[in-house]
C-alpha cells in the first residue's frame, strides 16, 4: 500500500485544516461562508472521539531507515450516523466530506478511504449511506464519483439545488399561485 490510512487524532488537526481550507476553496456550494479554520478545528477536536462520527485521513508514505513511515495527510473522509427525522429506529450516514490534494487524485488513495468508510457503515449495521460530490461540480468530478459509486452498489437517488444568500438579501419570492400551481398534475 502506498498510503497509511487511520482514524485522525488531535495530532493531525493542524494538516487537517490545511486541507480542510483547501476543500473549501474548491467548493462552489458554500464559498459564500468563509472558511473559520477555529470552527473547524473545534469540530474536529469534538467529533474524533464521538462512535458515531467516521473521521479518517489517507497518509502518504515516505523512505525512513530501510522502511516506510507516514508522511503528510493528503486526504480525508468524513461521515455520520443520524436517524431518519421519521423513524429515529432506523440509523443513516451520511458522508460528510471527502477530499484528496490535488497532486494525489487519480491515486489509490481515495478507494483506500471508500473501503474503510464502507466497512465501517457495515460495522455499525445501518439502514442507509448516503454520499453526494460536491467539489469540482464544473469539472466533472461528481460524474467521476458517480460511476464509482455506481459501481460499488449505490443508486442515483438525488439531485441536489441549493441558494446561497446573495449579498444584497433574498430577494426570492414564491406566490400562492406558484404553490397551488406546482400542486397540480403535470400537463395541467
């Protein structure tokens, strides 16, 4: 294995909101909020020891004294467990980030992440994984983790739109009308 892939500790805070910042700046969905890098290690800090939070990063490996040692921190994978809002007996996760520098995309890291998150979803024997690709929306990555999603089992099972607040307020407004109409049949 070219990588060491292990649950992060207060140790790796440091690389991790590198890395964390580096996401950010690669999102288009939430650019709008800048990045707090305190919030972020406060989150961090709080969810590591949490059973219900998946937390693990993908360490490149480099030559030390005849064997290989961890180096940086080049990726991570996070999820948690919650229950559906309509039955709290089910248990879901939900990923919530997936992120690999730019220099090792295309590596094995990411699979490497994907098998621990995976099996880490069948030990804590949910009901349902839920996954979505948010970064690089413009340059195709959520098609490439769509096909491997696909692959792995997974069924396309949302589109996702979002609206940020614009600088100058909401300014969206939805009629009655527009309610009762969306209410109707299609071709109506």
């Amino acid at each position: 294995m070219d990588y060491e892939i292990r649950d992060l500790v207060e140790d790796d805070i440091f690389e991790f909101l590198i890395l964390t910042e580096e996401m950010h700046a690669s999102n288009f969905e939430h650019q709008h909020v800048p990045f707090h890098p305190k919030s972020m290690g406060y989150t961090l800090l709080n969810r590591i020891q949490d059973p219900d939070f998946f937390v693990k990063g993908a360490f490149s490996l480099k030559p030390k004294d005849g064997k290989y040692v961890a180096g940086d921190l080049i990726g991570f994978w996070c999820g948690e467990i919650a229950s559906f809002p309509w039955n709290f007996h089910k248990k879901r996760i939900s990923e919530q980030g997936v992120f690999v520098t730019k220099s090792h995309r295309g590596s094995r890291a990411v699979m490497y992440l994907w098998k621990e998150f995976i099996k880490w979803c069948k030990e804590k024997d949910v009901d349902h994984v839920e996954m979505s690709a948010t970064t690089g929306f413009y340059q195709g990555y959520p098609d490439k983790f769509g096909k491997l999603a696909l692959k792995h089992g997974f069924e396309r099972s949302a589109v996702k739109y979002s609206l940020s607040k614009p600088k100058e307020g909401w300014g969206v407004e939805v009629t009655q009308a527009e309610i009762q109409a969306s209410l109707l049949p299609e071709n109506k």
